[in-house]
C-alpha cells in the first residue's frame, strides 16, 4: 500500500476545500472534498450545506451553496448528478445531471459531470483510474463497508475503464475517526466479518471505537487496490470546519465530495 500523506487543503475563493493527494495527479480529474465555510446558511446548518433534503434550510440556500461551490471549482452547478443515499450497495452509472435515485455510489466517464456525494460522518470516497477514463464516487459508512459498495463501485469502474481493478487509485475524505466513532457489536461484528484483516475495535472507558477509515482502506487493499490515500481526518472533533450528524444528534447540514472529469 502507498501511504499517500493526506488530504491538502487550500483556499478556493471563499471556499476551503480538500484534495487527496493521490488523486491530483491524474489527468483530467477534479476532485474536492468540502467544508462547512463559506456558504450562506444559517445555523443549525451555517454555513455550507449541500443536502436539499432538509427542509428547515431553504432550497434556495442550498442551491446558492452548490453555485458558490461550482464557482470555486469553475464547474457547472447546473450539471451536478447527486444519489438518494440510502446506506446500501447500489452503484450507478450516469451519463447526465440529474439526481440519482436509492444509490450510494455514482460511476461516470462522461467529461463535464460533477459528481456530489453528500456526508456528515460517513466517509466521501473517490476511485479513479490512472488515465482518467471514468470516476466513481461512493457515500461509504459502516453499513457500506459491510455490504462492500466501495470494492463493487471499484470493479465496475475498472470494466469501463478497461484496467486492472489493481491500478485504480482512491482517495479518502474526512469522516468520523477512531477518536469518536464508538459502536457495539451490532457493528463490530459485521465490520470484522466483512473485513477480516480490518483494525480490531479500540477499547476505551469501557467503550468500542472503530476506525471506519482504516477498515475501508483494509477493504480495498484485500481487494487488490495498493493506491489509498486517506487524510485521517474527522469531522465529529473539528465543529468549526465539519459537519457532524452524531455529535449534533442528526439536526445538521452536509459537506461531500464533488468529483468530475475536465
Ligand atoms: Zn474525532
């Protein structure tokens, strides 16, 4: 496995917004993982929402975020495909803008569409192959690890993209880490049966945490895929930066990945 070192941040107008550093390199492919800053929301969802879904934040707000972050990229806030994410294995192919429905992966090889996943704990997750061909994005929580949707959404992209699954490059984005994710068996017991060389739980104060990041990244290594950038970060400890459903108890907006083909 390469231990690509992280996730860069940088200033994008009014936006502060994420690249996987094992991404950047490949031609053609844009990707930025968001933030909650810069938007123009109010409180419980200040600043940078982007799931429309809430119906306590405006439509309108939203959709102002999404064009203030289709400027940051200099992508088109009109071509956006998002999914009804529904935390299981579906994986869709999309060629046009539009909103998906119940999928929690979204494959395109098409130039000029920018895929937005939308999180709040959960991990945003990219897979590229090396010449750019096609792009997966994948909504990814525990339930995601345990049915395997980042592996399949990795398979698929490889046939499209016609390489071998080993050469695709993913990356990571922030989610809720070892530090804040505490769990029972309900969860432990299918994470480890899903992924058997997975990280054990962490035992703390009586408590099971677990490393949602690490055992996805174990999942893709057991299926061949070497290159896994992952930044380590969580979003439940940085309430300045992220949004967290868990530690605001599910009264929350969303930041996500958009990511597409130039
Ligand atoms: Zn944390």
């Amino acid at each position: 496995m390469t231990a690509a070192p992280a996730i860069r941040w940088l200033k994008r107008g009014r936006l502060f917004v994420g690249a996987s550093s094992g991404l950047i390199d490949i031609p053609g492919l844009g990707h930025a993982y968001t933030t909650r800053l810069g938007g123009v929301s109010p409180r419980p969802y200040a600043t940078l929402n982007l799931q429309l879904k809430d119906g306590e934040d405006r439509a309108n707000r939203v959709a102002m975020n999404r064009q203030l972050l289709a400027e940051a990229l200099d992508i088109r806030a009109d071509r956006f495909v998002t999914a009804d994410q529904v935390h299981g294995d579906t994986v869709t192919v999309v060629d046009a803008p539009g909103h998906a429905p119940a999928c929690d992966a979204l494959i395109t090889m098409t130039r000029g569409l920018p895929l937005l996943i939308q999180v709040a704990d959960c991990l945003p997750v990219v897979i590229a192959d090396p010449a750019g061909r096609a792009l997966a994005a994948v909504h990814c929580g525990w339930r995601g690890i345990a049915s395997g949707i980042a592996v399949k959404a990795a398979r698929q992209l490889a046939g499209l993209a016609e390489c071998p699954v080993s050469d695709l490059v993913v990356g990571i984005g922030p989610g809720i880490g070892p530090c804040c994710f505490t769990v029972h068996e309900d969860v432990t017991v299918p994470l480890a049966a899903a992924v058997p060389t997975g990280p054990a739980p962490i035992e703390r104060d009586g408590r099971l945490f677990i490393n949602l990041a690490g055992t996805l990244t174990a999942q893709l290594l057991a299926a061949g895929i070497s290159t896994v950038s992952t930044g380590n970060v969580c979003n439940a400890c940085k309430p300045e930066m992220f949004y967290s459903y868990r530690r605001e108890s599910g009264k929350t907006g969303r930041q996500g990945v958009v990511a597409w083909l130039a």
